[in-house]
C-alpha cells in the first residue's frame, strides 16, 4: 500500500474554491496509486468564523488561564470541522472519506496541555479505513492524554500531525500544502529576485524554519527526518513541482548559501564584569535565567564581559531579575537577526568576509556574529534588516 499524508493549512480550506482545490490534490494522488491520509489545519485565519484564534476570542484570558484544559478543547474545534468540510467536499466528487479527530487517528500524547509530546501513534485504525478505499481526514494540532482529555501539540501543530502520521504509517512521502509555491531563497516580500529551491535538506530547512522561515515548523521536519520521509513543500492552488526535502538536498547546487531567513524582536544585552565587582550573581547569571526560562541567542562570554541577545517579549521579566540581582547591564533594543544557511558553508574562507563587505557598502553594522556548520547568524538594526536581506542574496545567490 503506497501511502502519502497530503495536510492542507487554513488558507487552503478558507474558501469553497480552495476546497475544490484541495479534492483536486487528493483525486490526482489517487489516480497516481497513492492512498492518501489527508490532514488538514482550522479554516482561516483570525477574524474568520472558525479560525482557532476566533474561536479563543469567545472565552475570558482568565478562564483560558485557569483551565486549560477546556482550553486544548475549545482550540481543537476548528480543525474538527474542517474534517467535516473536506469529507463533504470529498463526497460530492463521489470519495468516501471519514472524517476523525486527532485521538482517533491514534495520537497518544502527554497532558501537557497546549504543548503536548507525542507518546504513541496507534496506527490500525487508518490501516483499516485506508484497506477499504476510504480517506481518512484528520484533524491536524491534536491528540489526546490517557484520560481521553484532547490536547493540542504547540505552534505548527498540524504540520507536526502529518509528520507524526507520515513516520507511523511508514509513508511515501508527506506533502505540506500551503499559498506558497514552496521554499525560496528568502521571502519573496522583501527579496524581488528570491527564487524557489527545488531540493533542500532537512538539516537546512530546519536552520531555516528554526530562524524566521514559515513554511513549515521545525518540529515537523525533526520527526519526518528521525523518520526518514521526504516532506515536498507544495501550493494548493498551482501545479508548481515544490520544494523536495530529504537527506541529501540537491548535490548539484553549486551555491554556497541555500537561504537567507531572518527573525525579528531581539535586544542585545552586555553585562561587565567591572560593572557588577563582588557580585555573585555576574559569574551565575546564565544560570540564574535559564531556571526563569529565559532563552538566549548568540551567546558570548568573555573574561570581562558577557553579550547575548533575548526576545523583546521577555524584555520584563528580564530587567526584574537584573534588578533583584543588582545586577547592572546595557540593553541594545530593535534589532534583528539574520541566518544565512548553506550545508556547503563549513570551513570555506572568505564567507564572513564576503557578509561583512556587502553590508558595508550601505553602512550596515553587523552588532554581533555567531555560527555552525551550516549557518551563520548576524545581528543587524531592524530598521535596516530588509536591505541587509537585499544585500546578502544579491552577494551569495546572483553571482
């Protein structure tokens, strides 16, 4: 039984039209051999009627807070439906589909609501339907506990879904469909000459996805690369050929750069050590914030001082432990930082050389650099972070 997961995100079951679009995937698949498991995401996005954020809009933050259990519930809704929607869109182009909650899919996972982990997949269920012709459509962003209490599985969760599905059943591949033609060279919003990459790693597109992409979560492609499926990154609503992730990538990509992503919100913090004499907190601080959950970025430790970067949203949580520490500290606010990823990259000269001399030429400061294997991260002024984006792709991609 040739198997293949096709998930389908908010925009592409938005609209009748869309839906139409939707059952064409799922008929061309079949008419391929395929036996497709289809898994879809709530319709729309916020401000329509069944969007998961809409549907949240209905109860108090505080109640949210205090049960998050009826939380997880309510948040689950939407993709419920679309279940309903698809399997009625099926139908009328005569394909039996049965639609299912994420629980009865065989997702078993932890109680830890709104972020639950994956602890089993019982598979039988979807064997038998897909053995009687059927299409099973899943909701995606869900499981539930032992108890039988629905959980929802964090950001992304329903591409984490099709993962989860695609490595149990032992699948083809997992298709990710969305409004975009697959994954580019940067966001096309900002970069007019992006173009799309036809093959990618997974240990690339996790760099990517990891560090301000959104075509898929990075989770998603942990479990389907652990698995060893192929993911195809694909729009709805064209016939482009997509984005093809595995193992390998594209071994002919000549390139040294696949991609150039960026994330947004970062403050640079510099703490010294002369600053902050006899206090013990200084030597601990790494410590003391890794136990409050703060996460740090580009981490630098010197003999006299300590620079890293943090997200704005903890920005207050962060000043009231200084402050309780008596720690005393620099923040450098409205910053960006920008990835540039290639699994070609790794001991080539002249890399950082080429980043520092194309931001240069538009006055661009790099505040703060840090790398691995495949990616280098540079911290740049948000004010300026579309052209630095500019400036990198024209240096690495069109040359």
């Amino acid at each position: 039984m040739k198997i293949i997961i096709q998930k389908f995100g908010g925009t592409s079951v938005s609209t009748k039209k869309r839906r139409e679009m939707v059952v064409s995937k799922v008929k061309e698949a079949i008419t391929q051999g395929y036996f497709p498991v289809v898994v879809v995401s709530a319709m729309g996005r916020k401000g329509e009627p069944y969007a998961t954020d809409t549907l949240l809009s209905l109860v108090e933050d505080s109640f949210k807070t205090h049960n998050i259990l009826a939380t997880d519930l309510l948040m689950c809704c939407g993709e419920m439906i679309s279940t309903v929607v698809i399997s009625n869109e099926l139908y009328n182009n005569n394909i039996e589909a049965i639609p299912m909650t994420g629980g009865q899919a065989g997702i078993l996972t932890d109680d830890n609501y709104s972020s639950a982990k994956l602890i089993d997949v019982n598979s039988k269920k979807l064997l038998q339907i897909l053995s009687q012709g059927k299409i099973p459509v899943v909701a995606g962003f869900q499981g539930v506990d032992r108890e039988g209490f629905f959980t929802t599985l964090g950001r992304g969760g329903s591409d984490t879904t099709a993962a989860i599905l695609g490595v149990a059943l032992k699948a083809e591949e997992i298709q990710i469909y969305t409004d975009v033609d697959g994954i580019m060279t940067a966001d096309p919003r900002i970069v007019d000459e992006a173009e799309l990459i036809n093959k990618i790693s997974y240990n690339e597109v996790f760099q990517l996805a990891d560090h301000g992409a959104k075509v898929i979560h990075p989770r998603a492609v942990e479990i389907a690369m652990r698995g060893g499926i192929p993911l195809i990154i694909k729009n709805t609503m064209s016939s482009c050929i997509g984005t093809l992730i595995d193992n390998l990538g594209d071994l002919n990509n000549n390139k040294f750069i696949t991609g150039i992503t960026h994330q947004p919100g970062r403050i640079q913090v510099y703490i010294k050590q002369e600053d902050n004499k006899n206090n013990i907190a200084y030597k601990n601080i790494l410590e003391i914030l890794a136990k409050r959950n703060i996460s740090l970025d580009l981490i630098n430790i010197f003999p006299k001082e300590k620079v890293f970067t943090i997200h704005k949203d903890v920005k207050n949580v962060f000043e009231e432990i200084m402050e309780t520490n008596k720690l005393k500290y620099k923040l450098i606010e409205e910053l960006s930082t920008i990835a540039i990823v290639g699994s070609r990259i790794k001991g080539i000269p002249g890399i950082m050389a080429r980043i520092v001399s194309a931001l240069d030429k538009e006055n661009i400061e790099v505040l703060q650099t840090a790398d691995s294997h495949m990616t280098i991260w540079c911290l740049v002024e948000s004010s300026k972070v579309q052209l630095a984006i500019q400036l990198l792709h024209r240096a690495f991609m069109e040359t």
